[in-house]
C-alpha cells in the first residue's frame, strides 16, 4: 500500500483519516491469509503500515516526512523518528508471528514468547515479575515490545544490543523458556510443518536439498516480527499531525505539563517515541521485600549507573501496568506522582546513587497530576495488533497468558 504524501499536505486531517482507513483495510485482509496448523502457508502480503518495496516491507509512518531530532533537544510536535529496522520480508515476519505464540520454543512446551509478552496488555504480561520456566519468578518484569524497531538497547539493564541477540535470553534462560539450542533445533526441524515453512521465508537457504532449519533463521523470523509492533496510530500523534481536536482540553493541558521545564518529563520521555533511549538513574524503591537492583551499573562496571535502568517508550503505557522494572507502582498516577515526591525521597539507606539531574521537586499539583494520566492515555494506539494465530506449526495448544508463579521462587 503506497500513499502520496506531498510536503504541503502531510499534516490535513483529511490525509490522516485516508491513512486511518488505509491500515483499517490492511488489517482486515491480514488474517485472511491465517490457516490452521494442518496446512499453514505464510502471508505474502506486509503487515499494515508497511509497503512492500523489491521483495521487502518497508515502514510507511506521516513521522517520517519530518527531520529527527539528531541531538537538538526534545524538538517538537513534527520531530523525526530515530533510525529504525525494516526490510524483512512479508514470510520472514509471519514465521516469526508464529514461533512467537508456540510453546515449542521452551524447553517443556508449556511457555511461549506470548506467555509473558501478551498482545491484550501492551505486549507486557501484567506483572511486576515475569514467571518462566517451572513458575521461577524473574528479577524484574516484560518490557513491552511496541516499538522495539526503533531500539538501540534492550533489556531493562541495555545488555543486548539487537533484537537477535536480546532473544537468546528468553530462550535459554533455566529461569525463562529453559531451552537449549540442541533441543530447539531437534523440535523445529522434527516438524514437517515448520521445515515447510521456514522454505516459505528463507526460500534461497532451502534451494540446497540438504539444507535445514538453522538457529540463526529462528532468530531472524523473531526479529522480524517484533519490527513489525509499530505503534503510532494513537490520538496523540493525530494532534501532532495536526488534527487540534483530536485532544481534550484536559489532555492538551497534560501534553503540557509533560512538556514543560517544570516537569521535564519529555527530557528523558522524548516524542515521538517517549523514550530518549538512554540509561537513568531515578531512584524508584523496590517492591516491598526485594533487595536493591542494581540495575546497569555492574554489566557495564560503571559505579555511576549503579541503579541505572534504561528509558522505557509510553507507547500503550495505559495496558501495561504495574509500572517500573520490577512493577513497584500498580497505577499509572502512582508512578507519575513518584517523580513529584522530591530528589532521592526512595533511595534506599546505604544507598549513594547518582541519580539524573532532571529527577528533582517540581511540585505538581494534584489536578496537574491527573492531567499528566490523562494525557498518557492518549498515547494508547492498538490499529495495527498482529492477529493471534488461531492455532501453531506444532499441533500443541496457543499459550499466551498468565502463568502462576511457583510459591518461594526466587529471581
């Protein structure tokens, strides 16, 4: 799907409900193409909100007809988008759709990626630890995966550097998914459905007839989907395109707040991402019973971050709660209101964190507060959720939900 986007109209109303329309109509004919596990063939077609260029799908967004920020500020409602990654192609992102929601990937069959990064909550899991393997709790909880094609860094710790490298945690992980690379490959290439698949995505790979499944096109297919998680579609970016209404007055004061000196939350939460993709230090306390996380520093041996944890996108913040890295605030206006409670007020004793400059007392009021919620739900955007597979390649039963932590578990 290709639109005209001339530099004298990319900000009318009139565009951005053509471009609305446009995705609505991509999303129908994606499922479409769906099978059951019996005869699965793969989409030939992008996700909606991409263009297939030469063979690959390409990200199509109205942000990309305005200059990046390239280190100048916050910038403003027009701003760029950062780099990003693209240009798999429409088999590649469907295979990865699949492996994402099939339990074959762990090591007992019984979790999926979707078992902690659910669609129905952001991508998220709705816990403040995420339960692997044998119900062991994890240290800390799912990021969201909206948006991650724009990501330098993943993890709440930055540790991983690519999409591919990121997945190699969940996967073998003892407290995870619990896999091994040996036991992976002899389940995916022991399906007959799954090698005639990834021939489908990885067509010159298979045009060998000795080849096989390879580790590093499971790593692949599952980049490529999580690229395809683009949320940017919400009522914000509506305003910033230059629909004024889009916006209540209660939330455009929010935006404001959010953009002011005083609070500085676009500082660190930049547009159009919400996120400046750098490390912080903020001094969030821990849920009640945990030790200190000590979060960057000691991965990167940097005393300094000590405590540092890396700046997550709002990007469907509203369906991703609890909030912070081991989820110590259940609601949105808890979280917000813990900026506003003064510099360093849940450090914990002992503690000596250097924490970042814009963590201060702006003062915000309780009205200012509510403002700020508001204004955070405007930047819920689900038009272009991938389509939950009604069934996977391997036969065994779609596992994406809550899983219940063994009692006493430890990280």
């Amino acid at each position: 799907m290709s639109l005209p986007l001339s530099a004298a109209s990319h900000n009318s109303p009139r565009l951005i409900a053509r471009l609305a329309v446009c995705l609505l109509l991509a999303c129908a004919a994606w499922p479409a193409l769906a099978a059951n596990a019996a005869g699965i063939t793969l989409n030939p077609h992008c996700p909606p909100g991409f263009e297939l260029v030469q063979g690959a799908c390409r990200l199509r967004s109205l942000y990309q007809r305005y200059d990046s920020l390239q280190g100048a500020g916050v910038g403003g409602l027009k701003t760029g988008l950062p780099s990003w990654r693209d240009g798999f192609t429409p088999q590649q992102i469907d295979l990865g759709r699949y492996l994402f929601f099939d339990p074959l990937l762990s090591a007992d069959h019984t979790l999926s990626c979707a078992s902690c990064h659910q669609p129905e909550r952001g991508f998220a899991d709705g816990m403040g630890r995420s339960v692997g393997s044998g119900g062991q709790l994890s240290a800390r909880s799912a990021p969201t995966l909206w948006n991650v094609a724009f990501l330098q860094r993943f993890f709440w710790d930055a540790r991983a550097d690519s999409l591919e490298q990121q997945v190699l945690e969940p996967l073998f992980k003892e407290t995870e998914m619990a896999n091994s690379p040996a036991a992976l490959l002899a389940s995916l290439r022991g399906s007959g459905s799954y090698r005639a698949l990834f021939a489908q995505a990885f067509p010159d790979h298979f045009s060998e007839p000795t080849a096989g499944i390879e580790l590093d096109q499971v790593y692949t297919a599952l980049a490529a989907f999580q690229t395809s998680l683009v949320s940017l579609n919400s009522r914000y970016d509506q305003y910033a395109h230059g629909y004024s209404d889009a916006l209540s007055e209660r939330e455009l004061a929010g935006l404001n707040v959010f953009r002011s000196f005083v609070a500085r939350c676009a500082e660190c939460h930049t547009p159009p991402l919400f996120s400046n993709q750098q490390l912080a230090v903020i001094g969030t306390p821990e849920p009640e019973g945990l030790p200190f996380d000590p979060g960057a520093g000691p991965g990167l041996g940097e005393p300094s971050l000590r405590g540092a944890f890396r700046t997550p996108g709002l990007r469907n913040i509203a369906l991703t709660a609890p909030y912070m890295h081991s989820g110590r605030f259940a609601t949105l206006r808890e979280a917000v209101a813990f900026y506003t409670g003064g510099r360093g007020h849940a450090v914990p004793a002992g503690e000596d964190l250097r924490l970042h400059w814009h963590i201060w007392e702006p003062g915000l009021s309780d009205d200012e507060l509510d403002q700020l919620v508001e204004f955070l739900h405007t930047l819920t955007d689900e038009s272009l959720k991938p389509v939950t597979p009604a069934a996977v390649p391997s036969g065994l039963p779609l596992m994406h939900g809550p899983v219940t932590p063994t009692t006493g578990s430890t990280p």
